[in-house]
C-alpha cells in the first residue's frame, strides 16, 4: 500500500474584519468550494488563532488562519469479496450485521478493505452520497463498533432514508458496557458536541456555540460487578456521541482507548449497535432489526462476572 501523503498546509493573516471564514477561505483557496471549504472546517482542518471555529464566523482583522487540505482520496473504488452478514436486503436497502475491525468507507489512512469495498463486491452499482468513496452509506458506524447499519442500493431510497435520519425517525439502540455503576437507573445526557481544541481527531463535550446539540438516553440493563450494562439510545447523530458523552459524566466506555479505559478482556470498544427500526423505503412499513451480541462481548461479560 502506498504511503499516505501529508495534508497540504496554508497560512493566512486577515487584513480586515468582516469576512465569513468559509467564504474567506474559498476565496483564498479557489481549488476548494465553498462546501468543501465547510466540511474541512466541520472535520477541524481549519483553524483561527489557534482554535476550530464554525464556517459561519466573521473574521476580524489580524486573525491567523491555518488551513491543513487533505491529499484526496482515490475516487476509484474497487469491490473486494469481503464476507458481508447480511440481516435483511430488498431492491432498495441492505441491513448489514457489521463486525467490528471493519471500516464502513475509505478515509486518510483507510483507502481500501472497507465496507463499501465488500457492498460494491456484492453489488454492482450503488447511489453515490455526494462523495464518491461512500455510495449507498446513509449513517456509520465506528470501525471498532459493531452491528446493524442499513445501505441503500438506489438513490431514491437513499434519499429516503437520509430524511428518515435528519427527521430523527429511526430507532437506534446499542449495547454498551461501562466502568462503575451508573446512576439512576434511567437517564439522560444533553450537551453539544465538538472536535476537541487540543486532539483535532477526537471530539469533546463543549460549551453550546462552540459545538453541535447532543442529547443520549440510557437505561441500566444490569450491574456486572464494577461495571454497567447499559442500552443507549442516540437521539442525536454527532460522531463518537455514544462514547464522549458516558466519558464526559465520568463512566467511561469499557475497551474504548480514546474517551474511556483499556480492559484486558476487550481489544475493542463495548459497543454494539444492537437495534434498529425504520420505514422501509417502498412501502413505509415500519420494521425493527436487532442484533446479537457478538462472541467477543459475550466473552467479555463472563469474564467480568
């Protein structure tokens, strides 16, 4: 595999205030859009003295810009005969049973031997979501989280299923095991999300307009020794929501090495994405998924007992 190459770095001071800063840089940076301008400041790529801000912010004069522009990642996709564990599939949606170790589109870093490598193997064509190394793929799923995740297979079921996602219509569940007893029993945690000033890579709890709304539900399955089962239900979308907000009141996520503790009984994360409910594109019938625990996390709460 070739090497990955470097992220392309620019350097701006700001002669006068009143710019947006997506617009600011798109024009600095003509190659760029300003849509690509945003997502790269969404993914903390850009930075004004010092910090991730919001494409909205207006610039002030002697602001110090830093735009880091990623090489591009190959638009070719080659489909790869990865095992798939397909749960349900009609003409217009996969529901897949995702195994853990396995990234869901290729990325910096991650060009092939992904999800969508496996789907393009099993399907010939799939809808393309406005990036060309990520068709068919509505929603995500950590590489070492597992579960159900759907795929749609043509583009009016895509944009189906992106409404139902944006509408916070489907049902997501996932099975997460933390360290310490949880209480109460039932509980909800609301606070925005944003990528982390210090680690651009990971994402933190931060003050409400320095990131994106928030909101997890959780009810306590069982108490396994010093640790809690939990079922947690999503209601927002934000990456790594799950694992940062249990870090951030003080339960972190049992195996996860970024926001929460090494276990010698996981080289994973315990999460797993156990439920999942939506309309099916066709006909609008309501239909629920769910998912086994996997043989690691099952190994996992036996040992601990």
């Amino acid at each position: 595999m070739p090497p990955v190459s470097s992220p392309e770095t620019h350097r701006f001071v700001t002669e006068r205030a009143g710019s947006r800063l997506d617009k600011y840089v798109a024009e600095r940076l003509p190659q760029l859009s300003r849509t690509q301008v945003q997502r790269l400041i969404s993914s903390g790529f850009i930075t004004v003295n010092g910090r991730v801000a919001k494409p909205g912010l207006k610039l002030n004069a002697g602001d110090r810009l830093i735009v880091k522009v990623p090489p591009p990642i190959p638009s070719s996709l080659a489909p790869e005969a990865i095992p798939l564990d397909i749960t349900y599939e009609d003409d217009d949606i996969l529901v897949i049973n995702k195994p853990a170790g396995l990234t869901v589109h290729p990325a910096p870093g991650h060009p092939a031997h992904t999800l969508v490598n496996a789907i393009l193997s099993h399907l010939a064509d799939l809808p393309d979501t406005g990036a060309s190394f990520r068709p068919g793929i509505v929603h995500r799923l950590d590489k070492d989280t597992s579960g159900l995740m759907i795929v749609a297979k043509n583009a009016a079921a895509q944009l189906n299923l992106i409404n139902q996602f944006k509408a916070r219509s489907v049902a997501k569940a996932y099975l997460v095991l933390v360290s310490g007893h949880l209480t109460p029993p039932d509980g909800t945690i609301e606070a925005a999300i944003g990528r982390d000033r210090r680690h651009r890579e990971r994402m933190a709890v931060v003050a409400e307009d320095k990131g994106r709304a928030a909101r997890t539900r959780y009810h306590v399955r069982e108490y396994i020794g010093n640790y809690t089962l939990l079922e947690v239900r999503p209601e927002t979308g934000r990456t790594h929501q799950i694992r940062v907000h249990l870090s951030a009141i003080g339960y972190p996520v049992v195996g996860d090495k970024v926001y929460g503790i090494k276990s010698p009984y996981l080289a994973r994360q315990f999460v797993h994405a156990a439920r999942l409910g939506f309309k099916l594109p066709s006909t609008g019938e309501y239909i629920e998924f769910k998912s086994e625990l996997p043989l690691d996390l099952v190994q996992a709460l036996r040992d601990i007992a």
